[in-house]
C-alpha cells in the first residue's frame, strides 16, 4: 500500500486519534464494513496480530500486518465495497426482520417426523454479499437441511459437467402450473423444469454418471463445501432415512421417468433416488446458506476465497430457473412481485439471490400453503419495497433506496482495483475482478496496466498469473515503457526472466 493510502486507512480506524490501534479496532471497522473476523481473507492478518504480540499498533506495525488483505481493508475501510453503507443497510435488515419476526401464520412441515419437530419459531436472516460483506440476523446458526434448495446445486453441478444441451435434452425448463411432486411429465415426456422433484431427480442421474456412490456423494459435499468458501456442510442421516421411507411418490416419479425413456441409458432408479435423497439430507445454517448464494451471484466464485465454482454461463441459466420456477406454485406471483431469482423449501429457506451484489438466505420453518416459508416471503416482500432489488426496478422511477454503488464508478474503480491489487500480490483480488468481466489489460490515465505494476513491484506470482491470463505482454505507458522496463528499472530478476521467456 502507498504511504499516504495506508495513512488514511490508519486515521479512518483510529476515530480518537491516539494513533495507535487495538485488534479489536481494526476487527470493528472491518465488521462495520461488513467483514467479519470469521471470513477466510482476515486469517492471516488475525495470525500476524496475535504473533506481533503487543495490543497497541503503531502506523508502521499496522502496515506491516495487512499484507495479502491490504486491498480487501483499503476497500472496506474507504467505503469501496458493493454495499458502502454496510452499518446502515444492515439496521434496515434488521428492523424489517424485527417487523416480520411477530408473523406467526402457517404451518412445519410434517410429511417425516424429522421436519415436524424443528423449532417452528426459529428465525434467521443471512446476507452475504459479492464481496464478502455479510449480516446475520437471529438463529443463523441453526442447522437445517437443504431439502429442495439443493435443486439448484444440482442443476449448476450438473449443467457445469454436462453442458446446457446435454442436461436439456434429459429435463425441460418450463414451469409445470403443478404441484413440485405431481405425476406429470411435459409433451417431449420429460419432467418439466430442475426446481421440481422429477427434474431433480433427473439432474441426480446425470452428475458424475462413471463414479461409485460414495465418490459422487463426496463431490456433492465438495461442492456445498467449495461454495460456501470451506464449511463441511452436515448430513441428517434420519432425514435421509425418513425421506427415504417416505417416498412413494419419489419413487412413482422416478419410474414414470423411466417408462417414458427420460433417463439416459442405464440408469439405476434406487442409487438416483438415494442420491437426491442425499442432497436433500445435507444440512447448513443460514449463515453457510447466504455464502453459498454470494457465490452465485458473484457469476460463480465465492467472494472470499476467489475460487471459481461455476461459470458465467451455469450461473445466468440456474438464476433463470430458479427465477421462473424456483417458489412452488407461487413462482410466478414471487417473480412479479418480489422479482428475484429464489428458492425455497420445505424446511423453510429461502435462497434468494441478486446477481452481482448479494444473496439472501431466511430460514424459518412455518410454510404457506404453497409450501413457502411464510417469514421467508414476507422479509422479501419487505426487503423489495424498501430497496430497489426487483430485477425491472432499474425501470422506473422509484422512492427506494439503491444500497449498491453505481457502475461507472465500479467500472473506473476495477481498473484501479487491478492495478493496485498487481502491485501488492493479491492474486486472490485479480481472479474476483477477472470473474466479474474486468479486463486485465485495461490501462489507467498514464496507459500503466496491472502487468507494469506487477513488474516494476517484482510480484512474480502476479506475473504468472496474468501470463496465463494471456495478458498482453509488451503494453507501453504514456512514456514508452514496457512492463519489462519497469522490472529492468527495478531490478527484478525473477520477473525479467518470466517475460523475457514469455516474448521468447
Ligand atoms: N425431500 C423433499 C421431497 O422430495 C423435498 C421437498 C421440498 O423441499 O420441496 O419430497
């Protein structure tokens, strides 16, 4: 970080001016801004605190423990996070949870005992968003299983490995006007769409067809894993085995499938069904679920590890299908209405997801008579009226408030974000910018890219990193020089071999 950019950092923490700063007052800015202690890109700063030993940081110490997360504190510190005003947005989620919380209407679920016997008045509300900011709210750390929000999971997983036409050729994507487990089939004798049973149990059949049971079900807890940036999800064996026992219609649907030539060849029905059985079993807690959800709508890579999940494309097809089928047989009311790309279950989530700011997970197990958590909707419906999320809300003019920073700053600040993140060796930082459509190559004012700045400050692994990103190699500033030049300047060894073989 540049001298004057790190001082400011520093005075934006130390409000009474001391010039010292305590752990617990780096760890409350960062929280005001959204990032909390327990997220993944603060665990080597929090080590180097507890090494440096002392409980007072001086300006000097302060820079010397930010390393890889200096951007990510810059950032959060100046108010350049998707959501600026985090403290702020956060009072509204918890006053309108405070408003939804007094709605005790319907009903748990009580098709297993299992679901029957959850806390009905459990309430949480977890929010997450495309950089990593995050705000819960009440039980959201009670576990619950996935049930039907693992629809999605495994329809991305599955488009991921098999392509749009592949899985379409086995599964429809039209909403059915019936219920999420009726025995009905479309005209082609496929089941309608991935977000209800039978296109779920499809989508089961088709992941990782050539592996045994239990490879495929560790990938499936991979995946929950990758998604959620590292939290082993749980399993609910009694669920699996309630759900299982219960499942004549499951059944009904998978063989009505089968008669009618749906499933690729070779299909097993009772591994298929008790996989899907599986995903339904896992368990998280709001808290994981909102991750997960961030990670979507991050176009596919979680927000804090900077690992790509999926691509663009699985992304925008899943937000599709849960947008227009996602909600039961409320899916078309919830997307005029609420105008989000949701999913919902039985054991009373709702997945909600706004792409490229955040996502929302509210759990709380009494349903409508849709099958609809009823907390879970109306904090939606609240949500919506009092911020502009509906997907056509850009459309009119409105009185809600816009949390998000507008784009032409965010185009102009990626830009900056790259260069700065180059010079200071966050790779991490580069692969979320390249994910979200920036283009490395992109020049500031004076024509200097991230490849100059990751040259003349000799970030090797930078340079690599963007080599393979296929950057171009020999971009010239406004006074002619070439990364290459920079690193002559500076005398970085490692990063003129790396070039000059690239040119070679
Ligand atoms: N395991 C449930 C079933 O297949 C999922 C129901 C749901 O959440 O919609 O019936």
């Amino acid at each position: 970080m540049r001298k004057n950019e790190l001082a400011s950092v520093f005075q934006a923490m130390d409000h009474d001016r001391k010039g010292k700063l305590t752990k617990d007052r780096i760890l409350e800015s960062l929280s005001n801004a959204g990032i909390l202690s327990n997220d993944v890109r603060l665990s080597a700063l929090l080590r180097r605190m507890e090494v440096a030993g002392g409980s007072l940081f001086g300006l000097k110490t302060f820079g010397s423990l930010l390393d890889s997360c200096e951007s990510l504190i810059s950032r959060a510190v100046r108010g350049e996070l998707v959501i600026p005003e985090f403290q702020a947005f956060s009072e509204s989620l918890k006053n309108i949870y405070d408003e939804t919380r007094h709605d005790a209407d319907g009903a748990v679920a009580s098709y297993i005992p299992q679901l029957a016997r959850v806390p009905a008045d459990n309430f949480a509300v977890a929010v997450s968003t495309i950089d990593g900011q995050q705000c819960v709210i009440g039980d959201a750390d009670y576990n619950f299983t996935l049930q039907s929000s693992c629809k999605p999971l495994l329809y991305a997983a599955a488009l991921e490995e098999l392509g749009v036409e592949k899985v379409h050729s086995h599964v429809g994507r039209e909403p059915s006007g019936l219920s999420f487990n009726e025995l009905s089939l479309n005209k082609d004798g496929l089941p309608h769409n991935p977000m209800i049973n039978a296109g779920a149990i499809m989508t089961s059949s088709l992941i990782r067809r050539g592996c045994s049971s239990a490879d495929r079900l560790e990938y499936l807890h991979n995946l929950v894993k990758t998604l959620s940036a590292g939290v082993t999800p749980n399993f609910n064996t009694a669920v699996w085995h309630s759900e299982r026992e219960t499942a004549d219609r499951n059944f009904a649907l998978a063989h009505h499938m089968r008669e009618h030539g749906a499933f690729p060849e070779g299909t097993q029905i009772v591994p298929t069904l008790d996989y899907y059985f599986s995903a339904c079993s896992m368990e998280v807690t709001a808290r994981t679920m909102s991750t997960i959800g961030a990670t979507f709508a991050n176009g596919g890579v979680c927000p804090s590890t900077g690992d790509k999940v999926f691509s663009e494309d699985t992304v925008k097809n899943t937000l599709s299908m849960m947008y227009s089928c996602g909600m039961y047989d409320y899916s078309g009311e919830f997307a005029f209405t609420v105008g989000i790309p949701a999913k919902s279950a039985v054991s009373g989530v709702v997945l909600a997801i706004v792409p490229n700011v955040l996502s929302i997970a509210v759990w709380s197990p009494k349903l409508d008579s849709c099958g609809n958590s009823v907390r879970g909707v109306a904090f939606l419906k609240k949500l919506v009226e009092r911020f502009s999320f509906h997907n056509y809300d850009g459309l009119v003019e409105s009185k809600k408030s816009d949390p998000r920073r507008r784009s032409a700053v965010v185009a102009t600040d990626q830009t900056y974000q790259a260069i700065y993140a180059a010079s200071v060796g966050d790779t991490n930082e580069l692969k979320r910018l390249v994910a979200r459509g920036h283009d490395l190559n992109t020049a500031d004012y004076d024509g200097r890219t991230p490849l100059h700045l990751a040259a003349a400050e000799g970030q090797i692994e930078v340079v690599r990193f963007l080599m393979r990103h296929k950057v171009h190699t020999e971009p010239k500033d406004r006074w002619g020089f070439r990364p290459i030049d920079d690193a002559k300047r500076h005398k970085r060894n490692a990063v003129i071999e790396e070039l000059s073989r690239m040119a070679a």
